[in-house]
C-alpha cells in the first residue's frame, strides 16, 4: 500500500514539474492574482445543434446557451 501510494506521488510530481514546460499555452495565476471575470459570451457561437460522423456513426449533441 505504501509502495503504491509512493508511486502516485511520484507520478503526481513529475506531472507538476514538466507539466509547465510540456503545455506552453496554459497561463497560471501569480500568488494572491484574483482570476479575471468570466461569461459565456466567448463560447456562445458553440451553442446549436451539432452532427457528424465519428466513431463508426453518427454523432449528435443539442446545446443551448444562454
């Protein structure tokens, strides 16, 4: 059990050291920076009826924003 939870642990680290380096586009708070207000308004162009084809089928998805 200890083993294993040390290895997570282990996993969990790396991913937090390289994580940084690995995805240049993800933007991180500085201590104590407040996160900037947020809407929906950027993503409004996505709601509507969605369809095609994936997995073998076809594949539908229905969203509505408001």
């Amino acid at each position: 059990m200890i083993k294993k939870s040390g290895l997570y642990l282990l996993i969990l680290l790396c991913f937090n050291v390289f994580g940084a380096e690995k995805f240049p586009n993800l933007l991180f708070l500085k201590d104590k920076q407040e996160s900037p207000v947020a809407n929906l308004d950027a993503v409004k162009w996505l709601s509507g009826h969605w369809r095609g084809q994936k997995f073998g089928g076809i594949i539908e998805a229905c969203g509505h924003l408001r």
